[in-house]
C-alpha cells in the first residue's frame, strides 16, 4: 500500500542519470553494524548479515545486522522506560518535537530519495517525494494534539448530578512493522500518531529496504526525542514474529501481505493485543460511459500503476462498458507504453525494476497464467531486457491484458508488480454488472470510478465496497482515515481516526 500525496513529483527533465558509483561512494549506512537502542547507534552482536540490492543491476550495495532476543530485549525496555519521560508531556508539547522532526526529515530529502530507490528500484522522480510527505504526515498529526489536550467531558444522560471525565491515555510501547514498496511514509504515517499519542516504539523495517528509514531516526535524534522513544531494529522477516509476540508490546501496526497479516492478527488475538493492518488490495476503476477519457489518462499511471504496479491500493483492473472497450483499451494501453522504463536513478523513468527477486518471480507466473488463461497482452506481456552500466536487474515490461474474464487469477488475486487488466461490462443495462465486478472479490481497500457527472459517479463510488475509493483520482489525505475492508485489513491510519488506534481509553466518574 501506499499513502503517498496525489499530485506527481516534478520530474527534472535537465538531469542525467545518477552514476551509481559515485552515489556508494557518498552514501552514509552502506555496510553498517548497528541498530538504534536507547537513543544510540549501538554496535551489533551478531556477525549474521542480511543484504541490501539494487533491484535495476542485481548489485549487492550494502548489508545491515539481524538483531538478536537480547537486543530486542534492550529495545523494548528502552522503550518502557522512555514513557514515563514522554508519556508526562502534553501532546502539545509532543507536537513541537513532531515539527521539528518534519523540518529534519526535509534537510535528508535527497540522500534518502536516492538510498530508497537503490533498495527497492522505485524510480527517482517518486522517492524525491518522499521526505516532504514524510513531514507533512508529522505536520499534520502535530495539528491534532488538541484532540488529545483538551478536557473531555460527558453527561451521563439519565443522572444531571453525574458526569465523566474521559482520558485519552498512550496505548504503550508499539511495533512498527512496515513493508518494502514505500518504506518511508508507511512508517511515518504509523511513528506521527504513536508519538503524538505518547507512546514509544520499535521499527522493523522490511528486509529488502532497511537503509533509508535510518534517515528518518536520523531526524528523530536530531530534533531531540528523549532516548528510547523511537528504536530500530532490522533483521528478516520471522523476527518480525519475535516482536509482534514480545511481552513488553502493547500494540502492533503492520503493513504488509495479507498472509502475513493474518499470522501477525492470530498471534495479537491470542494475546490480547491491539493490531492496526493495511494489508493487500484488489481494486478496480470502473469506467462510466460518459468518462473523459483523456482525463483519465492524465491520472491513470498514478492511479493504476504507480510505482511499476508495487502499490497496494492502485486499481490494477478497469472495468470498461462495452460500448467504449476498445476506446478505453487504446487509451491504456498507449498510455502504459509511452511511459519509458529503465534506470530509477534517472528522473525520465516512469517504470522501474521490480523489487527483489521473489516478486519478479511471483509476477512472471502471473504473467504466464494470464497467456495459458486466454488473455490478451496488447503491451507487455513478458520480461523486460534494460542495460544498465553493461548489466540487467529484475525488470517487467509494463503490461496491459484484456479480455480478462473475472476467473482468471490476473483478475482476483494481488499481483503487485507491472499489470492492468481490462474487464467488460454491459452499460446496456445501467452499472450494476461494474459493481458487482468491482465487488466480486475478497479484497475492498481502494477504487475510482471515472465519469462526468461527479454526482453519478459518486453515487456509484457509494455502492463499492471498500475502504477508499475515488472520483476520478485516487489521492490520499492526511486528514482522513485511510483503512481496508474483508481481507485488506483491521483498523484505519490517517486522520483522528489513525491517532486513535494509539490511545487507550479511561473513563473517570464523578458527582457535581
């Protein structure tokens, strides 16, 4: 998933291609031996190495310690401690630590924007993004402290002579766990709230891209968050299962596979532990027959295939009315294939690699089942040759299928790599066979629905069932909760909704 701002970075169309070597040599945390304990970069004590590679060359660049029980141990005591410090201020005074995180976060935009797309391949022009949406999640949590300070008081309403007073209390110390496609903001959007709300945390970032959150804890010591509130630990994916089932946790926020976020939902569930999960999605774009195409089209990489298809929430199916297909499948797919493909460094690329090498090949299985399921790739459709410094990374040919029928596994299960699939339906007969094309799955966290009356479209948004969906754009605001529904996920971020996944309530009851 992603959670990134709408609008399209600004692309330096006057940049060439970064020299790879150059940035390894100007890099920080290439090869580095330590976590964040306690408010400290502390040496490692395990010599056991998880590598770091650039998905564009298969270069291994960088490699980062797996953090063993006792230095989970240590993190989350650490965190413990650091409570009762950071839990005694008031989340006005814990908002001012946010903005000067945000103003931190922006002076590291370009290493971290360059370090994100050496660890996952996201194209250049993205991860610049990346630090200013960062520290407008921070700016934006900031502005909620009052939700938190003010004084909440209720009648009991069949006693005048009673009344409650409700606490908004930190939930604890928090596991963060988050994934590889945009390893900075699906952070932030979970570390804002929880320290706004006065907790304290351990980050796990995903194994394929531990090395450019360490410039967001960069950021955090810098703007003088007390020692222990903010812990990073990296290691692979089972010791992620070590945390979620470590007794100093209090609460877990996941994204991630929904696989992975059913084991993670058993394990919180036999623990009695609250859990946050944005986990994967399944979402369509269904097409009105009064749609502006061309409008369409200026939207569509960023809504249906934003970040070489690596986006949780993006409607990788369209469903098209028969009497426009095959408008609305030229139009895709001249789309898709104008958009070049090659080196992330260079800020011209649309489409990168894919992310490691497990996804590549979970993609290309995809690929080839939609060819033996009958399918049609009119752009695409195979693996991708792209010459970088004289060598070939993990790369996809963007890809557009129609005559995509709702059994095929394109169109019912998560592909997350470079892949559109185009549905039919009847408009002879109104929009009902698009709904229930749209619904028709286990999934329900994003969707758009493209057509001119804003009004009609709307009221077609209203029958989808999921999460989030959009009227001719997808975007995601800060201010509203962003969450999934079925098999998407548990609890929502974002918003006063998202504070409140880390506040424990108490009601304290009094005579006038």
């Amino acid at each position: 998933m992603s959670t990134e701002p709408s609008t399209t970075p600004t692309v330096e169309t006057s940049m060439t291609r970064l020299n790879r070597a150059q940035l390894h040599r100007e890099l920080p945390y290439i090869h580095v031996d330590d976590h964040f304990i306690d408010g400290a970069w502390t040496p490692a004590e395990d010599a056991t190495r998880n590598p770091v590679t650039d998905p564009a060359t298969d270069d291994e660049w960088g490699s980062v310690p797996a953090a063993t029980s006792a230095e989970l141990d240590r993190a989350v005591a650490a965190a413990q401690r650091s409570l009762v410090e950071w839990s005694a201020l008031t989340a006005g005074q814990r908002a001012q630590y946010l903005l000067r995180i945000a103003d931190e976060i922006e002076a590291r935009a370009e290493d971290l924007a360059r370090t994100n797309t050496l660890e996952n391949g996201t194209p250049i022009s993205e991860t610049r993004g990346a630090a200013a949406n960062a520290a407008g999640i921070f700016r934006h949590f900031a502005t909620l402290s009052g939700w938190i300070d003010d004084e909440d008081i209720r009648d009991f309403p069949a006693a005048p002579d009673s009344y409650s007073v409700v606490r908004k209390d930190p939930i604890g110390v928090c596991a963060l766990i988050a994934p590889w496609n945009f390893p900075i903001n699906l952070v932030v959007v979970k570390l804002a709230p929880a320290l706004l709300a006065g907790c304290a945390v351990v980050i796990k970032p995903a194994s394929v891209t531990p090395l450019s959150i360490r410039f967001i804890i960069d950021a955090v010591a810098a703007a003088g968050v007390p020692a222990g509130v903010v812990n990073l630990l990296t290691g692979p994916g089972r010791f992620g299962d070590a945390l979620v089932r470590h007794p100093g946790i209090s609460k877990v926020a996941f994204t991630g596979s929904t696989p992975v976020g059913r084991r993670i939902a058993s394990a919180c569930g036999e623990l009695l532990r609250p859990v946050t999960l944005e986990l994967g999605g399944k979402s369509s774009a269904i097409v009105l027959p009064d749609a502006d195409l061309e409008a369409m089209k200026r939207v569509l990489v960023r809504s249906c295939m934003r970040n070489t298809g690596q986006t949780c929430y993006i409607s990788t199916r369209i469903i098209a009315p028969t009497s426009r297909y095959d408008e609305v499948v030229d139009m895709v797919a001249a789309t898709i294939a104008g958009g070049p493909q090659g080196d992330p460094l260079d800020a011209e690329t649309v489409f990168g690699p894919v992310a490691s090498q497990s996804q590549y090949e979970t993609v290309m299985e995809f690929i080839d089942s939609a060819h033996a399921e009958g399918a049609s790739a009119v752009t695409g459709g195979r693996a991708a040759s792209i010459d970088i410094d004289g060598r070939s990374g993990r790369f996809i040919q963007p890809s557009v299928f129609t005559e995509v029928t709702p059994q095929m596994r394109i169109a019912r299960e998560e592909i997350f790599g470079p892949v559109i699939s185009i549905l039919r339906y009847d408009d002879a007969q109104g929009s009902d066979e698009a709904i229930e094309l749209a619904n028709n799955t286990e999934f329900g966290l994003g969707g758009i629905v493209f057509g001119a009356d804003a009004e009609a479209a709307q009221a077609v948004a209203e029958r989808v069932d999921s999460g989030s969906v959009g009227v001719n754009f997808f975007g995601s605001n800060h201010s509203a909760p962003f969450g999934g529904r079925h098999d998407s996920g548990l609890g929502v971020e974002y918003g006063v909704e998202g504070l409140s996944q880390y506040i424990t309530y108490q009601s304290i009851h009094r005579k006038r």
